[in-house]
C-alpha cells in the first residue's frame, strides 16, 4: 500500500502556506481519496475535497509518481506510507 497526502497552497493563521486536504490511497489498482481531520475543521471541505478528487480520477490508472511529479501552483503531494500521519496508523 502506498499513501500521498495532498496538501493544497493557502496561507494558513499558523504560518504555514498549505493545509492537508487528505490522502490518496494505493491499495490496489486505483487510488482512494480519504479526507483528513484538518480538512473536516474548514468551512470549504466538500468543495476542496471534490477538486481533489477530480484531480486524482482525471489521473485514474497512473502511477504513484505522476502525482509525486505534478507541477502545481496549488496542489502539491508527499509521500507518507509507513509514517504515523497516514490514516488508520496510530498517533
């Protein structure tokens, strides 16, 4: 199984430039998308969640990498199988 959280640019009150919109999950030919705890919080998550999730089925069939390369302004994805931030992994 191979995990991406996707992360989408917008200046956050903490500091940061992005937010996790959620994760894209490999566990088998075609990705899942699961939203993420930080998503749930905002007062946009089925708008954001739906853009992601037309991004990743306009990529239906594609490789893990194609995402991992994806020239975005907006959109960026990190690799995070195996790290405790994946869903359903313990804190």
């Amino acid at each position: 199984m191979r995990v991406l959280e996707a992360r989408f640019r917008s200046p956050q009150p903490d500091g940061r430039d992005f937010y996790v919109v959620g994760y894209v999950v490999w566990e088998g030919r075609h990705p899942v998308v699961q939203p993420s705890p930080e998503l749930m919080e905002r007062s946009e998550p089925a708008i954001t969640l739906a853009r992601l999730q037309f991004l990743v089925e306009s990529m239906r069939g594609s490789e893990v990498n194609r995402l991992l390369a994806l020239h975005s302004h907006s959109w960026s994805f990190v690799e995070v199988t195996g790290a405790g931030s994946a869903p359903g992994s313990a804190p």
